[in-house]
C-alpha cells in the first residue's frame, strides 16, 4: 500500500508540473520586446520563423551580430538567406552559421563558442514557444555569465492552451516535458556536486562567418 501510494503521489507530481510547463509555454507569447544585447542566436528546428524572427530583431537594431545554430551542413549560405527573409546588407556583414549543432546541447556549445570568441556578455535566444525552456536551461549551463533574454516563436502546429486534445499536441508537449525535467535532474546533481560539468569549450571558429565582425 505505501509503495502504491509513493507511485500515485509522483503521477499526481509529474501531471501537475506537466500542466504548469504548459501554461508557462502557452504564456509565453507573444514575448516582450527584448531589451538590446550584443548578439542574438536563433536555434534551428522544424519551424523557419525562429530564423525569420531572429533577422528581424537584428535588423531592428536589438543586436549587433546573429548566430543561427544548426544549420543543415546541405544548406547552402543563400538557402539560409532565403529562410531568414533577410536583406543582403544586414546578411552578409553580421550573420554567423553554425554548423556543428545536431541537438540542444549541441546548440548550447556552439552558441557558447560563438559567445566567447566575440566576447558576447549578452544574447537574445530566439527558439520555439514549447523548446525555451529546455534551450535556456543548456544555454545557462554552458553560458553562466552571460544575460540571457528569451524570445519564444510560437508553434503554429501546437496549440498550447489546448495541447490535450490532439494526439500530436499532447505527444509533444509531454515529451518535451520529460527532457525538461531530465535537464533540471542533471543540474540538480551537479549543484549537489554529484557531477562536474564539463570544461568550456575555448573559442575557436566554430561557426562559418559571414562578412567581417560588427
């Protein structure tokens, strides 16, 4: 009996965080409009608006250069353009490729990198409604001095208020729970000091540089 009860206690747990992680990426957007940072990193995924979005926010002067984190090694630099809706000016002198990034711990690295070699102390992190919370996690881990501002895209394809009632809503906003819940368990135990957090990468040109520094 107590082992049952122990058990309905964390199903009870997980489906009340499950519904707060929803409301939080449902309140979400639209997001507040960032204050001004040095760079701004948009992280590639099955939606191009985080692209588009993260162009514009350079282009409306809220940062000085852009990494976009990612990219499919097929893509070619004026594919990417194409996706970003971006004008050749503002593309060819501050806009950086990343190449490297399979996953979100990869882009957490790779925008680490990017950070460190420009001597970013601020970003913009431009990614899905539903992803934010997992990037900003990774990217505060691999990241910590730096401020971090988020600015979630909205997930055309999910409907965060009501994520339950499709089959797809619900696999994935309860899936990327889980990995969000995974990530938090991982911190824990390197706070406690179960775990060293790995060494930060020493700047390199991790990613393909467009036009000269800004």
């Amino acid at each position: 009996m107590r082992s049952a009860a122990v058990i309905l206690l964390l199903v009870l747990m997980w489906t009340v965080g499950l519904a707060t992680f929803a409301q939080r990426v449902d309140r979400s957007t639209p997001p507040n409009d960032p204050p001004r940072a040095d760079g701004v990193v948009a992280l590639t995924g099955a939606s191009d608006a985080r692209i588009a979005e993260a162009m514009r926010l350079l282009e409306d002067g809220k940062a000085q250069r852009m990494l976009i984190s990612g990219v499919n090694p097929s893509a070619s630099r004026a594919d990417i353009r194409g996706v970003a809706r971006a004008t050749r000016r503002y593309y060819d002198c501050c806009v950086d490729l990343g190449f490297q990034a399979t996953n979100t711990v990869g882009n957490a690295r790779e925008t680490a990198r990017w950070a460190r070699q420009h001597r970013f102390a601020s970003l913009i992190v431009v990614t899905s409604d539903f992803h934010m919370p997992r990037a900003m996690l990774e990217l505060k881990g691999a990241l910590p001095e730096a401020r971090l501002t988020p600015y979630p895209v909205r997930t055309t394809e999910l409907d965060a208020h009501h994520w339950w009632r499709s089959e797809t809503g619900a696999r994935r906003m309860i899936v990327e729970y889980d990995k969000y819940l995974a990530i938090l368990f991982r911190e824990g135990l390197i706070s406690l000091g179960g775990k060293a957090r790995p060494a930060p990468d020493q700047p390199h040109a991790a990613a393909a540089t467009v036009g000269a520094p800004a």
